[in-house]
C-alpha cells in the first residue's frame, strides 16, 4: 500500500466548521461489481468533491490510502467484516482502527450497537482517539448513540438506524436525527437519504451532516431504481388496455 499523502488532520473545531451543514459522499461500490477496485473509487472520490462533497466515507484501509493521496477534503474511515460470531460488521477491531488511522483517515467510525462484539466499543474509542483521529458511532437508536454520544465520540450516526433486524424501512430516520440534534450531538444523518429533498429533509431535522451512499455512488443500484420504476407504468398500461382496449392513450 502506498502512504498517504502527508497532511494534517484537521482539529475538531476546524473539521466541524468544514462539514457543518454539508454533503458527504460515501463510495462504497457494489461489491465484486465493475467499479469495484481502488483507481475507480479514487476517480469517483474526485468526482463527488468536484461536485460540492465536503468529506468521503471510505471502506478499507488500502483504499482510503488510494483515495487520501488524491483528495485534500476529510475522510471517514470504515472497515467491513462479516464475523462469525458476531452481527457487528463496521471496524468491529481494534487492528481495523489502527488500518484506517494509518491509511490516512480524518475520522473512524465504529458500529456501536449493544450486540455481542469481539471488541468494547470503548477499546475502539480509545484506539481511535490514540491514533489522532475523530470517533463516529454508527447507531441503530437512540440508546446507542446517547451512550457513544456520553463516551466521548465526535460525531454520531443514524447509520444502523433499520438495519438490525426485520424489515428495512423505505424511509430515512428523520425522527432519530431530530431527537439527537435536540440533546446536543453532532448528527450525521445517513441511511436511506436517497434524493436531494430527503437529504435538505435531514439538515432540517437538525443534522449536523448527511452522507448518501447508493444514490450517488452505486450505480447499479441507482439504475435498477430506474428501470423498475419504468417497468411499473408499462404493465399497469398493458393492463388498462386489455379491459379497455377502445380507448386511445397519449403518452
């Protein structure tokens, strides 16, 4: 892995006056999917900041490095894991952090939900913050995140909010944005913020930032929306025309 370019981390008071109020782009691509190696990500990374992105959300530590020597802007660190032993699966180790905080990460963000972990969230804090960087908590409630909140992270997530278990909802958390904006956290308001008015929705409830992931860097996934929706009207008219077949439609 190539070292990241040399830059000093940004201060918290610097970091938040950079982000507050703004877009963060999360490139994750599909897994295993065409866009899916380290030049594309750092090309989509560039793009997202020419586009008005203020940080980047980054998964693994070899490619936040990729991405950190060809962008000034913050970026959040990530590592995906899926264990056997456990339903944790954002930087669920402490090696992880150390990674990410090696590769160049501004921030590290860490799945704090109260589930059976390898790792207290705490030890996870406390490497973060030993590293020089700035912890956020990926919450799924409330709970969560005041705990993070109280513990001493930077920022707290909605990230998890809907993905624990059950069904995912088709809407993003605005109520859990609000109720952490009220007791004072700085909010990152993530998950399901899909389209431009969803995510002005979230700076309204309070958000300190909002980060979009699929919408803007999973293009398979933005396509499929697409094209499902413009399969819909075509049979709801096939069917139409069948029971009324003397009536013309203009379309």
């Amino acid at each position: 892995m190539n070292p990241p370019r040399l830059r000093r981390r940004l201060n918290l008071a610097e970091l938040h006056a950079a982000v507050q109020g703004r877009l963060v782009v999360s490139c994750q691509p599909v897994g295993g999917g065409p866009m899916d190696d380290d030049a594309t990500v750092a090309r989509m990374a560039q793009a997202a900041v020419a586009g008005g992105a203020a940080a980047l959300r980054i998964e693994g530590a070899r490619r936040l490095a990729v991405v950190r020597a060809a962008v000034a802007v913050p970026i959040v660190g990530i590592v995906k894991r899926d264990l056997a032993h456990s339903p944790v699966r954002i930087t669920p180790l402490v090696a992880d952090v150390q990674a990410l905080v090696a590769a160049g990460a501004d921030i590290v963000a860490v799945d704090v939900t109260d589930r059976p972990r390898p790792v207290r969230v705490a030890e996870l804090w406390a490497a973060i913050t030993a590293g020089g960087a700035h912890a956020m908590a990926d919450a799924s409630c409330e709970a969560d995140a005041l705990a993070a909140w109280a513990m001493g992270f930077a920022i707290v997530g909605t990230t998890l909010s809907g993905y624990t278990g059950g069904p995912v909802p088709a809407e993003p958390d605005l109520a859990l944005v609000a109720r952490l904006s009220q007791a004072g956290c700085r909010v990152m308001a993530e998950g399901r913020y899909d389209t431009p008015a969803r995510a002005a929705a979230a700076a309204h409830a309070g958000a300190w930032a909002v980060t979009v992931g699929s919408a803007l860097t999973r293009l398979e996934v933005a396509t499929a929306w697409f094209a499902t929706a413009l399969q819909t009207p075509a049979i709801m008219e096939n069917e139409h025309s069948g029971t009324d077949s003397g009536r013309t439609t203009c379309t």
